[in-house]
C-alpha cells in the first residue's frame, strides 16, 4: 500500500470520527486500518489519535499530520487533473486564484466569456489576499493568480499581464459631504468624512490620508468590495474601491470619481509559479486574456 493510500485512509478515519466508520467507505478490514494508524504513529515516532469510547481525536501530532495529509492528497489530484487536461488539451479544470473584489464587472466578463468559448473547461476558484494566493501558487493549490502589484511581488512569479486600476470614491447624490458635480476628488475633501474600505489597502489608504495632514475616519474595514459599497448605496458613507474605470460603479443613485493626487494608481496581474509550466488550460487562458483589450499585455517578472 503507498503513503498517499494510507493519508486518504488517516482523513476518512479523522473525518467520520471512527476507524469503523472509515473502515466501511474505504473497503479495508476494520483491524487492517487500525495497524495502518499504529504504522503511521512508528513512522511518525508520535501518538496520532485518542481513541475515545464513541469517536477518535486528534492529538496535536495527530492535527499536523491531518492538515499535511490533506494538502498531500489534493496536490495528487491536482497533478491528475493536469495531466487530463494535458491529454485532451481545452478540456479540464482552470485552478484560479483572485483578490476579494466583488461586484468585479472586469472579472466576471472575462470567466463568462472565457466559458462561452471553451464551455468543456470548469472552474476551481479561490477568493483570498494576494500572499495568501501567492502562497497557492507556490503550493500548486492554484494554477493563475489575479494578484495585487506592487502591494504584493515576489521573485518566484511572473506575470505576462495586468489591469490598470484606480482609486475611487464611491458616494450617494444625495450624501452631505462630496458634490455629485466634482469631476475628481482630492484627497483633502475626504477629512472627517466616514469611510468604508476593504482590507487590502487600509495602509496605503491611512498612509496616503496622514500625508495629506489628516487621519482617516475609517467608519467600516471589510474583506469585500461588496461590503463596502453597501453603506455608500445608503448613503451612511463614502466607499473607497479600486477600478479601471469610473462607469463600472456609476448609478442612478451613485458617483464613481477617481481621486487625484499622487501614487492613486495600482495594477492587478496575472501570476504564475516561475518553476511550474502551466497546464493547456492554463495556457490557453492567459492567451484568451491577452486577447482581451482592457488587459496590458506584457512579459515582465515580479520582484
């Protein structure tokens, strides 16, 4: 029996609770998967498991073990899935990794035209920080990540595209502190103003405030775009978000202005893990997104 075995075996018994129970799904002889844990516990030179009377837990040797077992058993499907896809080549799974930024009208007509053209390729997407998905990439848990730069680089990617952004105000018409008839707003005007960001650019949006010669009133810190934009719709506070352009976040009820000043600009890129070669799928996504003309198409490494 192999290791990558007897790791599936030790995550069924952790997830049922049972070595009964996990002997019944994995078809081995209750007495069998037993000595396998008590093999792994020789190999490991650690108690894995407290056998209680009703279900098993982890011991804290037990827990590293689960968590690495876990990681084990997903990269072997992972390089199962890659090497399908290599053989039937626009068919398979795209592994994808993107910053939380929803609504992302950029994003979301991307995947959805990219389905359109290649309807046999389905999705494995993961929503979370840029070192968190630079972490993915280098794990392989992730095959492309959608990362923010400069505020995140690292010498072991490269990307070959990127989405210029900036930052912008988002606020009601009918809100008390900015006019609907500014064309951009300066950061100044932000003073005393109930904010609402997101998590990824508290640093550069307090660092940019304090420099102007004020602290923000940060009103809300959340993960998502979508959260902060909430309190802008009702006009509680001001959002700020970052966009390529004002018309994505434009309403009838809502303004969408850049604010001028130095250093507003950033740019989301493409990444993938230098010493892995992209999967077909792969591939031939970053081709269909250089195809696409709000993409900068460029071959540049992150470091």
């Amino acid at each position: 029996m192999s290791n990558i075995e007897r790791y599936r075996n030790f995550l069924q018994i952790v997830e049922t609770g049972s070595i009964t129970a996990a002997s019944k799904i994995v078809c081995v002889a209750q007495p069998a998967l037993s000595n396998q844990v008590k093999a792994m516990e020789k190999v490991f030179g650690a108690q894995l498991l407290k056998r209680g009377p009703r279900k098993v837990e982890l011991t804290s040797a037990g827990e590293i073990i689960y968590q690495k077992a876990k990681t084990i058993c997903y990269l072997e499907d992972a390089a199962r899935k890659e090497i399908d896809d290599c053989v039937v080549g626009n068919r398979g799974t795209l592994w994808l990794g993107i910053t939380p930024a929803y609504p992302d009208p950029i994003i979301s007509k991307l995947l959805l035209d990219f389905h359109e053209s290649y309807p046999s390729v389905s999705f494995e997407i993961f929503e979370d920080s840029s070192p968190q998905l630079a972490e993915h990439l280098k794990n392989g848990i992730i095959e492309i990540g959608v990362i923010r730069t400069p505020t995140f680089v690292s010498p072991t990617l490269e990307a070959h595209l990127s989405i210029e952004e900036h930052l912008m105000v988002v606020y009601s018409r009918n809100n008390p502190w900015l006019s609907p008839d500014l064309e951009s707003v300066p950061l100044a005007l932000l003073k005393e103003v109930p904010l609402c960001i997101s998590k990824g650019f508290r640093s550069k949006i307090t660092d940019s405030c304090l420099e102007a010669g004020f602290s923000p009133y940060l009103l809300s810190v959340s993960a998502s775009r979508g959260m902060a934009l909430m309190w802008a719709e009702r006009g509680t506070a001001v959002s700020i978000i970052v966009s390529p352009s004002t018309e994505d976040q434009e309403t009838d009820n809502l303004c969408c202005r850049r604010i001028s000043g130095r250093d507003m600009s950033t740019k989301r890129s493409f990444a993938f893990y230098k010493e892995r070669p992209l999967s077909s799928v792969g591939q031939t996504f970053l081709n269909f997104c250089g195809t696409r003309k709000e993409f900068n198409a460029r071959s540049n490494s992150q470091s």
